[in-house]
C-alpha cells in the first residue's frame, strides 16, 4: 500500500521517442500538463488460495483538480 502528496509547480509529462528505421531522427511526445499538487493512492491485496493457486487485487488512483486516473487491476495466477 501506498500513497502520495505531490506538491510544487505544474509540469509537463513527456518523453523523447527514436525511431528504429530512423535511429538519428528523435521526437518529442508530451503529454497534458498535470496540475500543480494532487494526490497518488495505491492499494493491493492478496492471497494464497492453494499450493499452487495464488490471487492479488491491485488500485491505483490519481486525484488532481484538472484531471484524475484509475486503474484496477485482478491477477489469478495457476503454477503447473
């Protein structure tokens, strides 16, 4: 489990890409800007069914005033 607080000034998300055909070229990609101060929540649980049957639930959250993402995640895993 965990969780965030990220204060300070707005940013933008961002990454510079290369293309494999095109190795000297380079792009930039940016994303929205994300806000300045929001918050990042994240929770998991899981468990051992069996031996061999294992099984987790995972969230993660982001709370901005100009945006907000969640993802939930299940996972059931069979070892044979």
């Amino acid at each position: 489990m965990g969780a965030g607080l990220q204060p300070g000034e707005a940013r933008n998300h961002g990454a510079v890409q290369r293309g494999a055909r095109q190795p000297g070229s380079s792009f930039q990609v940016r994303g929205t800007p994300a806000q300045s101060g929001g918050v990042e929540l994240s929770l998991g649980v899981g468990g051992q069914m069996s031996e061999t049957v294992s099984w987790s639930l995972e969230y993660t959250g982001e709370f901005r005033s100009d945006t907000s993402g969640h993802l939930l995640q299940g996972r059931l895993s069979v070892a044979f």
